[in-house]
C-alpha cells in the first residue's frame, strides 16, 4: 500500500514539478535572469503580490470569524451558512468570473453605477481581488473549525469566569490554541490566491503591464512559445508554494516541543 501510494503521488505531483524546475533551468541561470527582469514579468509579480495580500487578509479574517460563528453558537440557518460555506469550491471558477462580470461589470448591476462615481472593478485590480477571495475563501475556515470543535469551551468560559473580555479571551485562549490550523489554513489559501487563474483571466481583462498574474503570463508565454517565461513563472509559482509549506512543517515540531 505505502509502495502505491509513493508511485501515485510521484506520477501526480513529484515529477510534474521536478520537471518544472528542471525545465526552467536546462539552459543555465541567465535566461531565468533576464525572463525575471522582464517589465511584464516585475509587473505579474507586483499584481499577484497586491492580490494575494488582500486576499489573504479577507480569507483570514473572514475564516475565523465564520468559525466562530459556526462552531460556538446555534441559530437558525446555521446549517444553511455552513453548506454554501462550501459554495466557492463547487463551482467552476470561470463561472465564479462571469457572474462578477454580470453583477460588477459595466452594464452590471452595480458596475455601471461604480464605474460612473470613479471606481471600476472589472478589469482592474478591486475585481481580481473578488475573485480570487472567492475562490479561496473556505480554506481557512476549514482548516479552523475542526481544531474549535476538539478545544471546546471549557478554557474559554474559564476566562470569562475570571473577568477576561471576549477579546482579550480570543487573545490569550482561544487564538493560541487554534494558531497552527489558522497557519496552515493560511498558506493553503496563499497557495491558492498564488495560482487562480480561471476567474481571474475573465475579470481581469490580461492587460499587459495592468492586470496580469503570474498564471497569466504563464499560460500567454507558453501559446506564444515564450517556454522560458513560461517556466520561470511556474517555477516561482511552484517554489513560493512549496517553500511556505516546508517552513510550517519545520516550525511545528519547535513548537510542541
């Protein structure tokens, strides 16, 4: 069993991506140079930066508080709220970008009346923002809630019982005790936000220099056989995911220690 399970995951992750980074560098470190020095590359990497930030954030946030909500109080619709939670993952990210489109864009519901007031959100920075947070937004929360439903509410109460205030309770317990399933949550939606490509393809407009991503370029460097941009993309890509996974693991174990 362990010997299929080594087999299957290489086939599916370890040699795709080894191949990415050998790929990348076959012709040596200078063109992987010059392609990162590139205006349209410096301008990805500034985007997806700017993105995924707050996205992030919005994810973060978001996902605790919704933990919350759902794991310590009972109210109806509860189960409602915790079934579309998973609404985000189901649907096609394409989808996801045309009905931002149909609700932000210019003759939208709510576009034309943004755009008219100074403020636009399809093909620009705000709508691949929305986008991307929906596309992410129940990982934290996933990873969260699991961990408050196994603490309970018996060091909770306790502080209260002592005088604590909801926030300094959330300080001092409750956070504590949920900061690794909040840490991994947090790198799988950064890890997410990083690569979103089929929502944002559709509301950013993939305006060279203004809205695009890295798996934005990465997708029009490789149709236009741009294979060493396309690869360095990937490789910064896949290195920014892998090495945010890799100093959680080591951070973890120094912790229960």
């Amino acid at each position: 069993m362990r010997l299929i399970v080594i087999l299957y995951l290489s086939f599916l992750l370890v040699i795709p991506v080894s191949l990415i980074f050998w790929r990348t560098f076959s012709h040596g470190v200078a063109p992987v140079w010059h392609a990162l020095q590139d205006p349209a590359m410096t301008s990805a990497f500034r985007v997806t930066g700017i993105v995924t930030g707050i996205s992030v954030v919005i994810d973060t946030v978001f996902g605790v508080t919704i933990s919350l909500l759902l794991v310590r109080y009972r109210f109806f619709g509860r189960r409602f709220l915790d079934a579309i939670l998973d609404l985000p993952l189901a649907i096609s990210p394409v989808v996801v970008g045309l009905a931002l489109i149909l609700v932000y864009g210019k003759y939208g519901w709510f576009g034309g009346f943004l755009e008219r007031h100074g403020f636009q959100v399809i093909f620009a920075l705000p709508g691949m923002v929305l986008a991307t947070v929906f596309t992410s937004l129940p990982l934290v929360a996933r990873e969260v809630m699991p961990v408050l439903e196994e603490i309970g509410v018996e060091q909770e109460q306790a502080a209260r019982t002592l005088g604590a205030g909801p926030t300094q309770t959330f300080r001092r317990v409750t956070l504590p005790a949920i900061r690794w399933a909040l840490a991994y949550g947090v790198v799988l939606s950064m890890a997410r936000c990083l690569g979103e490509y089929g929502a944002v393809s559709v509301v950013s407009g993939r305006l060279v220099n203004k809205t695009q991503t890295l798996p934005l370029i990465v997708d029009q460097s490789f149709q236009n056989y741009d294979v060493t941009t396309a690869y360095t993309a990937s490789f910064v890509l896949a290195a920014i995911a892998i090495a945010s996974l890799v100093v959680i693991s080591l951070l973890r174990p120094k912790e229960r220690a």
